[in-house]
C-alpha cells in the first residue's frame, strides 16, 4: 500500500515564558493507505500535537511532513485548506455539532461549503447518516440525541466528504464504555469498508483495537508494536 502519512524527525516547540517545551520531539511516523492506526500517550505526552500536525492543522518547527508524497510545506494555503475539507475527516472527543442545526443539516454543512450541488449533497448525507445507522435520525437536533448518537452525527460529517483519512481525537472520551464500543465496532466497520484511520486515544483498551499501536511519551514516538490480531 502506498504511503499516506510521512513524519521525518518532526519537532514542535513552544515557548513558555523563558522555557522552550518540546511538545514533539523528533517524531518519526508512517502511516500506510488502508491502515488502522492507534496513537496513545497520557494527558501532555504530545498526542494532540502530532494530530494537529497530520490534520494540517499546524506546522512542525522542524523536520518534514509528507502528506501523499508531497512535502506539507509545497502546498498553497488554499490546497491545504481544501485537504482539511475533503482530504481529512475530522472526529472529536466533544462531537463539535451545532446545536441549533438538526443531523442532516451538520453533516451538510462542510459540504456546502465544499460548493457541491444539491442532489450530490442529499446522496451523501443520506448514505453517510446509514453507514452510522441514524437514517431515521436526521430531523434530529443533538440536544435531541444521546452522546453515543452525537458522536454518530459527527462521524457521518466525516464520512460524507468522502475522505482518504479519518482522524479521530479521543472519540470514545465522552461516553460511557458500552455506547463507546459500539463506536468502536463502527470504525472497525469502516476499517474494513477501505478507510485509513488514526486514532488518537489515552485509553489502553482503545488503542489495542487498531491493527498497529504507536506510542508516544514527552513529545517521543518511543515504540510501534507489532500488528494486532
């Protein structure tokens, strides 16, 4: 499988008053197309980081991001955020939904955004929402729903763009253990449906599911364990 994902001694400092923080610390990572990958660091050890840096939602202060065999720093301000809108979908611990909007209408927006036409965009909210099993749902506004339903929402956002990575920031932080297996059980779906995935977790239990776990610890990628299962 090709290369999706390219870290090469990757650093990330930030100043604090007369201290430098090395929130990463020459981080090396590939990631191949197709992979289930887990990423799993206490609070601090640099998780969130290296997300940010995936999600091309940061730069590195040092080293080289590839990004499809494209150095990050060769894309134009405008590719990397039409990579964020179509390339990337984001899932966060807190859902991000708008509470004012119902299902269908969150996991449009990005979509109108992206400047779809109305007919390609009521395809793939419709399949998007019956991939996480909330067809009947979407006249539904998150208030109406419970987390493990929200969190649902938020991943047929992602899903409807049709992206070539799923980046999932502690997914299952906000539910409770059987609501987040069963989200669990739909990135394994997914998983197997072709999608690349990087799971970003603290939660051992969380982490073990991916087919390959990465740690990381004081900003170090300190070892990549052998496949699971």
């Amino acid at each position: 499988m090709p290369e999706i994902i390219v870290l090469e001694d990757v650093s990330k400092i930030y100043q604090i008053g007369d201290n430098q923080v090395r929130a990463l610390n020459h981080a090396s990572l590939t990631i191949d197309q197709g992979e289930f990958v887990s990423i799993i660091g206490p609070s601090g050890s640099g998780k969130s980081t290296i997300m940010n840096i995936i999600g091309c939602l940061d730069v590195a202060d040092e080293g080289s991001y590839y990004l499809d065999g494209q150095r990050i720093e060769e894309y134009t301000e405008n590719q990397l955020a039409k990579i964020r809108n179509k390339k990337i979908g984001f899932i966060f611990q807190n859902f991000n939904l708008i509470g004012n909007l119902t299902a269908w209408e969150n996991v449009e927006l990005p979509l109108i955004y992206q400047g779809l036409p109305k007919s390609e965009r009521k395809r793939r909210v419709s399949q998007a929402l019956d991939r996480v099993k909330l067809g009947e749902r979407g006249d539904h506004k998150p208030m109406e729903m419970s987390g493990g339903q929200q969190q649902r929402v938020a991943i047929a956002r992602a899903l409807a763009a049709e992206p070539s990575l799923i980046l999932a920031d502690e997914p299952t932080g906000n539910l409770d253990s059987s609501t987040g297996e069963e989200i669990m059980k739909l990135f394994h779906e997914l998983h197997e449906q072709g999608n690349t995935i990087v799971l970003i977790t603290h939660d051992e239990n969380v982490a073990n599911q991916a087919r390959r776990k990465v740690g990381i610890k004081d900003g170090v990628v300190e070892e990549v364990l052998e496949y699971q299962g």
